[in-house]
C-alpha cells in the first residue's frame, strides 16, 4: 500500500499539472493544442523538481510565500464577488441529481484534501512534530474549508451551471471575469497557476520523503533512500517522470477521477492499519471504523460513476496501478531478498508523533519480518 501511495501521490501530481497547463493554455490562447498543454505540464513538473533538488528550506519558503498570495487574492475575489452576486441564484441552481450527486462529487474532490498526507512526511523537517503537525493539520483543515466554501458558493452565484460546465478547467478565471472584468480574469489567473504549481511542488517534496522511508523499511528499491546531487532523492527523480508520464498520456478528468479513486484506498488502509495500534495512539476505534466505511462506500460510488459514464481509461488504469503495486513489491522482495525492517519501537514512536502522546514502552522484535 506505501508502494500505491507513492503512485496515487504521482495521479495526484500529474492533475495538478494538468490543471496548471489548462489555466496556462487558457491565459495565453493555447487552449485548442492539446500537445502543447501536455508539453506545459511536463515543464512544470521537471523545474519542480529542480527547485526541490534545491532542499527542504527553499521549498518551505516558497510554500509559504506562494500560499500567502494565493490567500490574498482569493479573499480579494470573494469580498468582490459577494457585492456582485445574488443570493436568489444560488437556490436556483441547486437540483439536479439530488443525494447521489452531491456524494458523488464529494468522491471526486477527496483529492483536494490529500495534502494531509504529505504533511505528515514532512514531520522531520519539523523541530518539534508532536506538538507542530496537530497544529498543521488541523489549521489546515479550518481554512481549506472555510476557502472552498466560499468561493464555490461565490462562483455558484454569479455563473451559471451551464457556464460552469463549459469552463470546466479554467472555471476561477471565467469567475474572475464576471466579477472585475479582463482584470479579474487576469487576476484569478494567476491565482490558479501559483495554486496548481504549489500542489505539484508540496506533493513532489512529500512523495521523495515518502519513497525514502519507505525504501528505508525495504519495500522499494535502496537507491531510493540515497542522495541526488545535494538534498534531492532517486525517488524524487522517479516521481518526477512518472507524474510526467501520467500528465502525458491521460487527460485532466481521468486524473482527477483516478487521484481520488487512489486516496479512498489509502486513506481507507490508513485508518484499518490503525485500528491496529490505535492502543499506542490514543485513537478512538469507532471514530477509525467509521472513516474505513464511509472511505470504501465512497470508492464504491465513485467507481461505479466511473464505469457508468463511459471513463474506461479511468477505472481500469487505477486497478491496474494498484494491482501492479503489489506485483512489484512481491517480485522486488523476491528478486533482491529483502525483508521488511518495522519494529515495535518504530511503529510505537511513529504514533506519537501523530497522537502527540508519548510513546509507551514496546517489546524488542527482531529487526527484519516477512511481512
């Protein structure tokens, strides 16, 4: 499942790309060049990597930067929009396919929230993570919320569904327009491009610190906990041509189907592993189940939206890549013998990051298992 979530992180990379390359595309009137978005993406992806070669330091700091301006802007855009829209609007547009709808999108966007998971693989570029990676996540969470809401109710309000649904990619700029005009647009614009390169950039940092302790434990290759140039890791190196290689050959609402589709998986998996050391951790067990069933009914639905509406490419590539993690660490495992190295002390020192609770004293194991 590590080896999945390190290519469910890469899905969700190449539809960050693929939605820079679309507001891109749309800004400079590239917008009917299928290949020269394709080219944009790859573009992006490969000067991130770069900037990530840079280290930790130079990626935090623009995080920081870049999410500050995104902030300003898109506060600017709702304080705007709210003069100009109307509240009748909004009543108006609400129908269509009622219940089933709404979770059906609420399958698509998990996406949107999977930046929780490369928070907490930057825990040790943190000076102190029990107490700073709560803080993180949950702050993270108030304002992510707070934002999508009010510029989806915004946008809502001064587009309609139909307008929506033929700007669909480059949907905040149009908004932009409506409100300010050619200003807006170009405003908005730029809003969506720093948004998009952001996604790609974090996600690229916490998918090499995935890949490194995941190599460190043996489930993939040991090249990739080794250094590239200066602070950068094979697995950057492999994440960055494989997010290419998706931005390539599959197009914007495939990725974003698949990225979801993956992090139901794994953020299902995540709350059923921890059921297992929920002990260690201080976690509520009812709390962790609930999260297993509402991620697999939501995979389920989200599948079957899939298959139903004629994306074969979409469900069919996701299967394959969750099945071919698994093959690859069976045959990887097989073909260099290695073996697991997860001891109780790790795992018990893992959940007190998390929980902030300190951990309890563990049985020695032995330093290798089988599985």
């Amino acid at each position: 499942m590590n080896v999945f979530q390190f290519l469910g992180w890469i899905i969700a990379m190449a539809l960050y790309a693929s939605g820079f390359a679309g507001y891109m595309q749309h800004l400079t009137g590239l917008g009917g060049n299928e290949w020269a978005g394709k080219a944009i993406g790859v573009g992006l992806v490969l000067f991130l990597m770069g900037v990530n070669f840079i280290g930790a330091k130079i990626v935090g700091r623009t995080e920081l930067l870049v999410i500050g301006v995104e902030l300003v802007i898109i506060v600017g855009f709702v304080a705007f929009a709210a003069v100009k829209a109307q509240p009748a609007d909004f009543s108006d547009q609400v129908g269509g396919d009622g219940v089933l709808g709404i979770l059906v999108a609420a399958g698509m966007l998990y996406v949107t929230y999977e930046g929780f998971g490369v928070v907490t693989n930057s825990a040790g570029n943190m000076a102190d993570p029990k107490r700073q990676l709560p803080r993180a996540m949950y702050s993270a969470l108030a304002i992510v919320i707070a934002v999508y809401v009010a510029v989806a109710v915004v946008v809502v309000m001064v587009m309609s569904l139909q307008q929506i649904d033929a700007d669909a990619g480059h949907v905040l700029s149009e908004a932009g327009r409506a409100v300010l005009g050619q200003t807006g647009f170009l405003i908005i614009s730029a809003a969506a491009l720093l948004a998009t390169a952001s996604g790609v950039n974090s996600t690229l940092y916490g998918n090499a610190n995935l890949a490194y302790t995941v190599a460190k434990s043996g489930e993939m290759p040991a090249d990739f906990a080794r250094g590239v140039w200066r602070s950068g890791t094979w697995g950057l190196v492999a994440a960055g041509i494989l997010t290419c290689l998706f931005v390539l050959f599959f197009p914007l609402s495939a990725v974003g189907q698949m990225a979801s589709l993956a992090f139901l998986i794994v953020y299902g998996s995540v709350s059923l592993g921890h059921l297992r050391v929920r002990r260690q951790t201080g976690a509520k067990a009812y709390l962790l189940i609930a999260s297993v069933v509402l991620n697999a009914a939501l995979f389920a639905l989200l599948l079957y939206y899939s298959i139903t509406s004629g994306e074969a490419s979409t469900w069919i590539a996701l299967l394959a890549v969750l099945v071919l993690s698994f093959v690859f660490e069976y045959l990887y495992r097989r073909i260099t013998g290695r073996k697991l190295r997860i001891s109780a002390e790790s795992l018990a020192a893992e959940g007190a990051v998390t929980s902030g609770r300190p951990a309890p004293a563990a049985a020695p194991a032995p330093a290798a298992a089988d599985d």
